[in-house]
C-alpha cells in the first residue's frame, strides 16, 4: 500500500503524530471525457495532527472541479459527490491503515 507523507517517519514517530490527531484520508477524484467517466480515489494521504484534511487534499478537488463536470450523465453524478466527499475532509481511513500497518512490521 502506497502512502504519501509519510516518508522519513518511523512507527514511533507516526503512532505518537496519529495518538496527537494525525489522519489517513483517501479523497475522491473524478474526470471525464464527454461518454467516459473516472472516479477513483487517491493514494492514501497521511495529514499530520494540526494540518487540514481540506487542504491536503484540495489538488483532488480542482482536478475534479474542473475536469469532472464534462461527462454526460455520470459527470453530473460523481463530480458533486467528489467535492462533497473532498471538501468534508476525505475519507478517514486511519483504523484500517493502522492494521494493516502493524500487521506488516510485526
């Protein structure tokens, strides 16, 4: 599993900045080319206690704003779920992250 922001932290580090607030978001991101559609979610984000959820993941959200919109019908159907999904902070996937992370060191 691919997870950006962490790099250069050890377990200690990251289980003392997620026990402080630190989250694992994915966000939403949606493009479309008038009969085609994609919406996938991003890697994994690890945001650090203090940091915005919104802003770590905004480059997802101008992507979608701008390029979401333009396939008929599910343009119109994802991209507002993307920006709903994207401007409430992604999706909290810390729990799961977690697990699979302890389950890989040991």
């Amino acid at each position: 599993m691919k997870i950006v922001g962490i790099e250069g932290l050890s377990a200690a580090q990251l289980r003392d900045e997620v026990d402080r607030g630190g989250r694992f978001v994915v966000y939403g991101w949606c493009v479309s080319f008038l009969i085609l559609t994609l919406k996938r979610s991003s890697d994994v984000t690890f945001v650090r206690a203090g940091n915005s959820r919104v802003g770590a993941g905004l480059g997802w959200t101008v992507l979608s704003f701008f390029l979401g919109w333009w396939g008929f019908p599910w343009g119109f159907i994802y991209t507002p779920m993307v920006l709903i999904q994207n401007l409430g902070g992604g999706t909290d996937v810390t729990p799961s992250v977690l697990a699979s992370l302890e389950a890989e060191l040991g």
